[in-house]
DNA sequence: TACCAGGTAAAAA
DNA sequence: TTTTTACATGGT
C-alpha cells in the first residue's frame, strides 16, 4: 500500500532525515528513506517513508497485512512533523544574526518523532545523565529483546512487552536499577490503561506538563524534553540539557556552556518557537561537524 | 585510567 | 528547606 503525505511547507524530507540520524551514533552516510517498524491497531507493521521528485514525501508501507489507510497517514505524518509550520519561525528568525544565516541554510527542516509517547517517554528515561550514545545502545538492546520484529525491523517494544520484563531483565540491558523501575512502572501504568499518553496530544502544554511530572522518573528536563520532540510543542526547552546549553553558548554566547538562566535569556528572542530554534542551533552543529 | 555525558529521586544536612 | 549522593554505559 502506498500513501501521500502532506506536510505543511516549507518542508525538506532528506534533510530532516539526515539531521535526525546525525543524532544517533556509529552511523556512516545518510539514509534516502525512513524505514521503522510501528503498529498499527494492535499488529507491527514495517513502513518506508521517502520523498518523490516532486518534493512531496510519498510514504510506503509494506504489503503485509492491510492496514487501515487513514490510520497509516496519520501516524507517518505525525512522524514527520506534518502539522509545524516554519513560515512564522522563519519570519522571526529572518534578521537575526545566528539564525537568519541558518534557518538559511536548514530550510525545510523539521524534527521527526516517535511514533509514540511511550516510546518518547522512554527515549527520555534512558537518555537521562549518560550520553546519547550510551542510551542508543541501551535503547537498542531493549527494543532487540522486547521489540516485535516484522520484515527485518524491530519495532518499539510496547508497553505490555515492557510491563511484564523482569527488572532483571531490564538491567541486562544496561539500565540502573533506578531506570529500571521507572520503566517498569511506566510500562505498568501505561500497559494497565491508568496513564494514557496518547492522550496528551489533545491537551494544553501545562496539563500534559503536569501529568509527565506525575511519573516517577520523569522530572523537569523529561518534561520539556518530551513536550518538544514527542509531542511537538514548538516553544518548549529543555534549559537543564548540557547539549542545548553547549551549543547555545556556541552560537549565542561565547563558546562557554551557557546556566539554565543564561540560556532562557538566549532563546528569548525566539519565543513562541524557542524549542524549533534550540533544535536548529542542534542540527547545524552536528550537520557541520560532517564534513 | 579517569572523566564526562542532552537527570532524578532519595538521603543527609 | 536545601544540598549531596548514587547511578550505568560509551567515547575520548
């Protein structure tokens, strides 16, 4: 089954796709296409997300199974960020020193989400303290145990597969003690139907704030974090984040890494998108350590 | 080898 | 109430 896709322009699939994978470590070259397995209705499906010639990103899905064509668009644009506009992001960024040269050079990227809260939530759990390649590697052991696989993917491994590892488990794959509770008991709330996090897409920024506080584990840093990449809420940042304080001192400050204080001061300027102008500073200084 | 890396809850003061 | 501590892995 193939699907259009649309999503708000200006939009750069490649772009956003090489930006995302500049993030994950080990890796060699771009990928042309976004290949992951989700589930859809109860069963994992493998999806292929590429971009036609016309610019327009064209998704795939693979033949197995007949997924529900409505269901399918709307979780692979959600994925891709279809629902941001950039156009007011630009207009604000347009003269300003550091971002109007980069918003330049990046236009058309967006960042791309999970295909889930739950896995949100865990990305940001596992990601705590150590670095991102510390918790990739975590993560990807976790998904290689718990995971559905489905035409040579994993999927992410669902909140039930979770609740019902043994802590144990958990922590042969590189978890503390501490996360492995957390995940444990998220998986547990989640998979029981006590916590829905789907649910948050529909709320205010405050109230899904106020529910990420209520989950042991996930504390301010967790909260802001999940509110811009998983949920896409465009003016959230997370100011306790060593690799936003870097990197704003790098491109706002001078060069030192900036106080949680110092780097609200910085972002300021770009309210109501002071997490899509974090997330640009981000890109550009992995993309420019590329080459 | 050490030290730091996109924090958090619980203990101690 | 505020400050300190333990924590797991991977890269440099």
């Amino acid at each position: 089954m193939i699907v259009t896709l649309n999503s708000k322009p200006p939009f750069d699939f490649f772009l956003s796709l090489k930006a995302a994978s500049s993030f994950e470590p080990g890796r060699i070259g771009a990928a042309e296409e976004l290949r992951r397995a989700i589930r859809l209705g109860g069963a994992a499906l493998a999806i292929e997300i590429s971009q036609a010639r016309t610019g327009r990103p064209v998704l795939r899905a693979s033949t197995v199974g007949s997924p529900n064509r409505a269901r399918l668009r709307a979780a692979a644009e959600w994925m891709i960020s279809s629902d941001l506009d950039l156009k007011p992001f630009y207009r604000m960024a347009v003269h300003h020193r550091v971002l109007g040269p980069i918003t330049k050079d990046l236009r058309g990227l967006k960042p791309l989400r999970p295909a889930t809260l739950f896995e949100m939530a865990i990305i940001a759990i596992t990601e705590q303290q150590i670095s991102l390649a510390a918790a990739h590697h975590i993560r990807s052991r976790l998904i290689g145990r718990f995971g559905e696989r489905v035409d040579g993917l994993c999927a992410f491994p669902t909140p039930g597969a979770l609740a019902l590892a043994s802590k144990t488990q958990l922590l042969a794959c590189g978890l503390s003690h501490r996360k492995a509770e957390y995940i444990g008991d998220l998986s547990r709330k989640v998979a029981s139907g006590r916590v829905d996090m789907e649910n948050m897409k529909t709320m205010s920024t405050d109230t899904a704030r106020a529910l990420i506080l209520q989950q042991r584990g996930l504390g301010g840093w967790s909260a802001d974090y999940i509110l811009v990449r998983g949920l896409g809420r465009p003016d959230c940042v997370p100011v306790d984040d060593l690799g936003v304080q870097s990197v704003a001192g790098k491109y706002l400050g001078r060069g030192r890494r900036l106080s949680p204080q110092a780097l609200r001061r910085s972002l300021a300027p770009f309210a109501p998108f002071r997490g899509i102008a974090a997330f640009y500073l981000l890109a550009h200084d992995r993309l420019s350590r590329e080459l």
